[in-house]
C-alpha cells in the first residue's frame, strides 16, 4: 500500500504533468486577493479620517398597504385574551373511558399511552416541556388562548386548558406586559369534554370590554382565507394567516370503555394557518372579522405546527356556549340508548342489506326508550322523523340535538322488512353514568389450541367460552373465543383480536367450536366474511368484516 503524498509532492507532479500554469494560476488569483483586500481596508480606513460626501437617510412616512388582515386583526385581537393556569398536580389514578389524548408539554402520564401519541397532540397551552414544576408536585403554570364573547366578562375556550387548574388568571390585550402580574382572576362558568369548550369569567370592574363577532361556520368554503389569533409558546397576540383546508373533519381516537367514539361530538375545520401550543382556545377568524372556529388541535410529529391544525366550528360553540351559561351550567344531549359501531367494514353493509347508507344496532340498553319502543340489536335504523341517516355521525348529531323528553320517529329494518316506532329521547349523561357504573371486568379464556379450522383462512384459533365469560356476557347460545390471532393475516387486517367472542359468521349462529369449523370449511377466496362479536360491556355485539382474500 502506498503512503499518502504530501501537498508538495503533488504541487510538483502538477509541474511534470503540464499542469503548471493551471496551479500558478489559482495561486497568483489568491495573493491578489489577499493584496486586493490589504489595499481596501487601508482606504476604507483612510476614509474615516474625512468628512463623509453620503446623504442620511430619513424615515418615510408610515403607507397604510392594501392588505385586509390588519384590519381584521384590528377588529378582533383586542378581544383575544392570554390565559395563565397554575395547578398542583394530584396523585394519578386509573380511569376508564374519556379522552385519552396525549399531550406534548405535559399531564397525567395515564393519558399520554394512547396510540397516536407520536402523531396527534393536544394544545395544553405553552407549558414547559420539563412541567414547570418540581418532580415532587410543585405548582405547574400553563399558558392558553381564549376570547371575550359578551362585555361582562364570559370568555369561551378550551376545556383543556383550564382543566385541573387551581387558579385561572386572564391578561387582556390593554393590561401592561407585567411578567411579575397574572392577570385577572376567573373562575369556571361550565365545561363540556366531549367539544372540549369551556366558558371562564372575569370582573370586568366597570370596564367596557371588547369582544369578538361570532360567524355561521357553515359559511366559510375550503380553500377560504382564515387568520388564528393567540399566544404560541407565551407569544401574546400573535397572528398567522393560512386557509381552510378542509371542513367536517374528525379525528378517531377509537372507543372508550363502552365502545363509544370518544371524540363522536367533534367535527372539526381545518386549516393550515400556524397554530402552536398556546394557540389553544384562541380564535379561527375569516375574512369578514368574524370568529368561525376556535383552534384546538394540531397533528404533528415534532410537537409543532406542520400545518395541520383543527378548530372547533362556531356553530357547535354557540350551541354548547348558550347551555353552558343556562342555569344548569352543563350541556343537556338527547339520546335513545341504542349502541352501534362508528366504522364498518362495507362487507358488513352487504351481507346485511344497508350498503345505501343507515345504522346496524350492536346493542339496546335495558330500560331505555329504544328498548321500550321494541328495538334490537342487529336492527338497522334508516330514517329519523321520515329523513334518511347516512350513518352513525349522522344519527349522533339529530338525536343529541333533540331535547329529553320528546320523542322522534326511527324507520329501522328488521330481517329486511321495514319497520317503525316512536322512541322516546332520553338524557345521555344520565345514560352513560349508569353503563359506568357497570362491572367492566374481563375474564380472559384459557390459551387452548382447539380450533385450528380457521388458522389457515382467516388467520385466528378459537375455543370454548370459559363459563365465567359466558355468564358474564350473558350468552344464551354459546359462542366461540378467539385465542390467537396470527400476524398479518385476514383476521389480523379486519380487527380480529385475542379474546373476541365470536357469535356469528355470515349470519350463521356460531355456538361451539363444531359449528365454527363447519362455517369456516365453506368460505373461499373473494367471500364477504362478516364476523358478530359479542361486547364485553352493554350486551350487544359489534360486526367485524372484510372480504376474503
């Protein structure tokens, strides 16, 4: 191997080779640089030494630019708020259901296990990564968003923001930048989690406060121009301008204990303006000055705006807002006490008759006016009132919007004939604390390989329901568990899990381990395969299916 050449060995191989005038070249272009820069800086100094020849320059007088965003955030941002939070963290504890939201600069550590905690974060306002806090429970500040909606003082914003807080303090966009001043103290009117919209109020102590112009949400179009408004990262008012990217948007968190969508309340604009934690709670603004949204969410991968970001529309927050401010400080839902799955497989659609559109029950709670009115699970609900549901986000939005109480009339399909019955609406928080309430233990099946009919099909081994299960779930007519699921395979790729309880295949009852293998030994390449799976809470089922490969 040869040793490596020294510069000096190559400046004179470039000499033999030719290639002397090419080097003497560069390295004469070098000294009269360095020459060059020697006689500028020797005249640049001279010239300090005389009176300059330069005229000064002036200040223009100010141009007022056609831009419409000045004067729409002239309009709105004295109204938009700063809001400081200050809590003492409380020892953690297990919770079931509600929102299991992960959250960037902070909280419970119980809730930052969801799944797409890497992707979809919650503004917790601009809290210190670290928890601006001791590790040993010292008081963590938190800072959000929020705007002034009538002169005595309620402000509207985010439940996450003022959640868990001690103290609530509000800096207007008049009171002085005073980092030794919180601001005002205020105080909860009413919060509702599932919009996650909460109304706080200060004493406005005989001042005249601003407040924001509230729009139809259901104006502003995809591609229109939008302004969020707020304090990224403690920034007080700052402004970012972007569009509407998209409307109607939800975000699946999946189902909470009880096989209800967490988020089945929130539809959501988005826009691509940049919104930051502590953006939160602060306004979404079109171009006419009014507010039609309130930034909430951000998807992201680093913590920070890539330009996906979601505001709650103005339409739900006035709803939410006039019951939050009524006498009973809580927002009322209407509900029939039906349950049924948010997303499912068009499979399911077909073999069951509604690929057009409507709404399979997977479960009728006891005693509740659906149950009353003669509904069941498996009964798929087409109209309300003689109109046509499209699907579950639908029926959610029309029954919860009607008052307990009332009553509606549900066109559903039983077995493929229509049917139709008067239901009563019920209260859903009334509902859902009564299903809370209920034992949501699990009694897991023995591991057993009996069963293998299935691994090779749809990829899952099945056994006998452990009589505790059964008798927990109430099975009549037997069932099947599954064991084992193998990865990357057709149950694997529908949703199959371990511990599922198989009750039909194909509208086949399933009641052992004999009667799966028969229905299984009949299914072949390209066959809807649509699975019934008992829930483990409520006593209804949920319908799992694709199409075979």
């Amino acid at each position: 191997m040869s040793s490596p050449k020294h510069p000096f060995t190559s400046f004179w191989t470039n000499i033999r080779s030719g290639r002397l005038t090419t080097t003497f070249t560069v390295l004469g272009a070098l000294s009269v640089g360095v020459l060059a820069g020697s006689l500028l800086t020797g005249r640049v100094h001279g010239a300090e030494q005389k009176a300059s020849d330069a005229k000064p320059l002036t200040i223009p007088s100010p141009v007022t630019l056609s831009n419409g965003f000045s004067t729409i955030v002239k309009q709105v941002e004295p109204a938009v708020v700063n809001i400081n939070t200050e809590s003492t963290p409380k020892p953690a504890s297990k919770r079931r259901g509600g929102r299991n939201m992960p959250v960037p600069n902070g909280g419970d550590d119980d809730d930052q296990q969801n799944d797409m905690q890497d992707f979809f974060n919650k503004f917790f306002g601009g809290q210190n990564p670290n928890g601006d806090g001791d590790a040993t429970g010292g008081t963590r500040r938190a800072l959000g968003s929020g705007f002034i909606v009538d002169q005595r003082g309620y402000i509207i914003t985010n439940n996450h923001v003022v959640d868990k807080a001690d103290h609530i303090y509000v800096k207007l966009s008049s009171d002085p930048e005073n980092p030794l001043d919180p601001g005002r103290p205020a105080t909860v009117v009413g919060t509702d989690k599932d919009t996650d919209i909460a109304v706080i109020k200060i004493d406005p102590k005989g001042m005249t406060l601003p407040t924001v112009k509230l729009g139809n949400s259901d104006g502003p179009q995809v591609g229109d121009w939008v302004l969020a408004i707020g304090s990224p990262f403690g920034l007080s008012h700052t402004v970012s301008a972007g569009i509407i990217s998209a409307k109607n948007r939800s975000i699946d968190e999946g189902p909470d204990a009880n096989g209800v969508s967490k988020n089945q309340f929130q539809r959501f604009i988005q826009t691509d303006a940049a919104i930051n934690p502590g953006n939160s709670g602060g306004p979404l603004v079109d171009m006419s000055g009014s507010v039609i949204g309130m930034n909430t969410a951000i998807y992201t991968q680093s913590a920070g705006s890539e330009g996906v970001g979601f505001a709650m529309p103005s339409n739900i927050l006035i709803n939410v807002y006039n019951m939050l401010i009524g006498p009973s400080h809580k927002v009322t839902r209407g509900s029939i006490g039906i349950q049924f799955q948010a997303n499912q497989s068009s499979a399911v659609g077909r073999m069951y008759g509604f690929a057009n559109g409507g709404v399979m029950v997977s479960a009728v709670t006891p005693n509740m006016p659906a149950a009353k009115a003669g509904l069941q699970p498996n009964d798929i609900i087409v109209t309300i009132d003689g109109k046509p549901v499209k699907d579950g986000d639908e029926l959610v939005s029309i029954i919860s919007a009607k008052t307990p109480g009332s009553t509606v009339k549900i066109g559903y399909l039983r077995n493929g004939k229509q049917e139709s019955a008067e239901v009563g609406i019920a209260d859903r928080a009334k509902l859902f604390d009564d299903l809370d309430k209920s034992d949501s233990s699990n009694n897991a099946p023995d591991d057993s390989d009996a069963g293998q009919a299935g691994q090779a099909k749809l990829g899952i081994t099945v056994s006998a329901v452990p009589a505790p299960m059964a008798s927990k779930l109430g099975l009549k007519n037997g069932g099947v568990v599954v064991t084992a699921v193998r990865p990357g395979s057709f149950a694997d790729e529908v949703g199959l899990t371990r511990t599922a309880v198989i009750t039909e295949i194909n509208r086949h009852a399933v009641t052992d381990v004999s009667s799966y293998r028969s229905i299984v030994s009949n299914l072949k390449s390209g066959d809807d395969v649509v699975f019934v799976v008992r829930a483990q809470t409520g006593g209804g089922s949920n319908f799992i299916g694709g199409t075979l490969p």
